[in-house]
C-alpha cells in the first residue's frame, strides 16, 4: 500500500526494522531459495552430465557456506540488534503477545474477512513458525557443512566429521586382517549417514515454509493495513496515533 494512502488514513509511520535485520533477511531469503532450486534440480534430473552434476554440487556447497556465515550473523543480531530485530520479541512471553496470538487465531477462524491485527514488530503466531524454522535451518546447515566435510573436503566440516579418524580406523582394520585398504571402497561414517537422511528432509520443509510464509504475507497485504512487504524494504510500518502512543508508554 502506497505510503500517502496510510498517511491519509490518519496512520503514521514508525521505523521497526533496522537495516541490519533487512539486509540479513533478503540476502538468507535469496540464498535459500537458490540453495533450494539446486536442489530440486538433483532431484528431478536423471541424466545430468557427471561434470555438470559435480560442479552444481560444489555450487550448492559454497552457497551453503556464506548461508551459514550470513545465518550466523542474523541469530548473533537476534540478542545485539535493536528492539524487534531481537529473538525476545518473538517469543510468547507477555500477556500482550499472548493475546496476539489469540487475536490472529479468532481472525483465521473467522475467514480472514475482518482486517488482520496489527502488530508492532513481529506477528506472535507467525513467530512461532519463525523460531521453529530458525532451529530447523540450523540444523540444515550443519548438516550440509558435515557432508560438504566429508564429501569435498571442506572446512569447517572436515572438524565436524572426524572423517580422518574414521579413515584410520578402517585401514588399521584391513591392515590387522592382513589385507591392502581400499580407498575407493571406503563407507560413510553412521554420523555422516545420518546427516545426509536428514539434509533430504529440507526441500520439502523448506517449500512448506516458503508456501505458508508468502500465503501469510499475502493475505496481511490483502486484509491488513498492507506494506508488510515494503517494511521489509523501507524499515517503516504504519500505525495509529493511539497504538504510537500506547507503545511508547511500554
């Protein structure tokens, strides 16, 4: 919604998101989703020229690690930044969250025909679902760097693995049995095997996420006082002069 269109509705602009928090949230949104694409793209070709297939993997891989620097830095601002950059204003823990949460159920329960609840800083459902994906895709990315260890050889996951170790032990293994080892014939650790069952899970998570998130923000623009969207450009969202006031008292 055009910013002249609040103004003349009587509500007034409040800057929310810091600048930090902004640059953090489109540059995780844009690697994850090309992250995503690559991988659906194993999944769907068949016959994908072995170079080819390996130099993607490698890509998916070196993304995979500025995600992780990059998610780093936005769960380091979730305790440092300001206000509502902070993880505490997403978390349940006053009556007045609580009661948010509440107000969108009544509001998804009613159709979403009224207009949807307004909210300085985070949606209290909407955080729920954003909590829990943020220790999801941590966990996805640990796991990405354990097979981007084992596999490529790439640190930090080379620490993660203890694929050296293992390797010892399987040739101390051949060697006591009074055989050569094999390299080529060398298995996954059970640990690194796990990781890589778990890593598979991500492209359906992360699609349902994505479809709830964007369905979310669709009907916020449609049924709300809109530019959910263009706060998360501008930094602005816009109020009333009561609830400036009311949250000023807090």
């Amino acid at each position: 919604m055009d910013k002249n269109v609040n103004i003349n509705k009587g509500l007034r602009p409040y800057y929310t998101w810091d600048m930090p928090l902004r640059v953090l949230h489109w540059t995780n949104a844009f690697l994850i989703i090309v992250i995503l694409l690559l991988a659906i793209l194993f999944e769907v070709s068949e016959n994908m020229d072995e170079s080819v297939e390996d130099n993607l993997v490698r890509f998916h891989a070196y993304l995979g690690h500025i995600l992780l620097l990059t998610f780093t830095l936005r769960i380091i601002w979730g305790f440092v930044g300001s206000r509502y950059s902070r993880f505490i204003d997403m978390l349940p823990l006053s009556k007045r969250k609580r009661a948010g949460i509440l107000a969108d159920i009544r509001w998804a329960l009613g159709g979403f025909r009224k207009e949807a609840p307004s909210y300085f800083g985070h949606n209290p459902l909407a955080s729920i679902l954003y909590l829990a994906m943020f220790a999801y895709l941590s966990l996805q990315i640990f796991s990405g760097v354990v097979i981007s260890g084992s596999e490529l050889k790439t640190f930090p996951g080379t620490i993660l693995t203890g694929e050296s170790s293992y390797e010892i032990s399987l040739v101390k293994s051949a060697y006591a049995n009074g055989k050569e080892h094999d390299h080529d014939d060398d298995e996954e650790s059970p640990f690194v095997e796990a990781m890589e069952e778990f890593h598979e899970s991500g492209i359906i998570v992360v699609i349902l996420y994505l479809f709830f998130h964007l369905g979310g923000l669709a009907l916020h623009e449609l049924r709300g006082r809109g530019g959910l969207l263009r706060s998360m450009i501008t930094g602005i969202k816009y109020y009333t002069p009561e609830e400036l006031a009311d949250e000023d008292e807090k």
